[in-house]
C-alpha cells in the first residue's frame, strides 16, 4: 500500500455548532485544534431555538431583537478565542429554527463545510434528552460529521 494512500484526510473548511452545553464546548476545543492542524476555515454557527421561545416572548420585537443580539455577542467570544488561537480565517453564522434541521438544511448549504463537528447534547428542550439534534445531523448531513462526547 502507498504512503499517500494512508495519509489523513485533510478538511479545508470546519463548521462547528456551539451553545454552552459542555459538548459543545468540547466540539469546538475540537473544531479549532483540527482547523488549526488542517490550516481550515473555522465557521462558527449557533441557533435560535424557537422552543426556547414562548408566545409572549415570541409577539415581543424587541425580545427577539435582543436574543440575537446576545447570541451574535457570544459568537464573536468564540471568533476571538479562535482567533487568538491562531485560526486565520474565522467566520461566524446564526440562524433560526430548530437546531439540526436548520444546520442541515439552511446553514450547510449556504457555508459548504466539508466537516460538521458537534456536540452529542444540547443544553436545552428534549434534545438534550434524547440527542435527537446531533443523531439528525448525523444521519441527514451531506457532509461527513463528528459528534464529540
């Protein structure tokens, strides 16, 4: 067998989800070493679940203004962490909806990862029960995925 043929596969571009579960934490400790190693792209999404979210909050413009507003102050933490670990190109993504249906269906698309790297639970909603999130992505990707525990 050639050399080349076992060499490791090398991504260009790595799109980690990220919320404070501790998985998550721990895919993107993940994300950034393997972008880091492979010279990628980090690309950093997290989403507004709308479960979160109930009808009084939802009628309220200002309430949903904000939680994005929150939500894109926590992404630009976690570009400057990547960034001050030596990640040279850092792009950050939110969305709306249901965590692995967006990613799969609206966020991979418009990004083109060739990695999705993940956490196994959420931190909220009965995802976190049941790592119905991180088995959707898994199985519905049309990019390779990494669940990390």
């Amino acid at each position: 067998m050639s050399e080349s043929r076992l060499d490791p596969k090398r991504f260009s571009k790595i799109l980690v989800g990220v919320d404070d579960s501790p998985d998550a934490q721990l895919a993107f400790r993940f994300a950034m070493n393997r972008a880091k190693q492979d010279n990628a792209e980090l690309d950093i999404v997290s989403i507004l679940e709308q479960d979160d979210i109930n009808v009084y909050q939802a009628l309220n413009k200002n309430y949903i203004r904000d939680k994005r507003n929150d939500l894109e102050k926590h992404l630009q933490g976690y570009r400057k962490i990547a960034e001050e670990f030596g990640i040279r190109k850092v792009e950050t993504y939110t969305a709306e909806g249901d965590a692995g249906e967006t990613i799969v269906k609206d966020v991979i698309p418009h990004v083109k990862p060739d990695l999705l790297v993940i956490g196994s639970s959420s931190r909220s909603g009965v995802a976190r029960y049941f790592g119905s999130q991180a088995s959707y992505m898994a199985k519905y990707s049309p990019v390779s995925v990494l669940v990390i525990r």
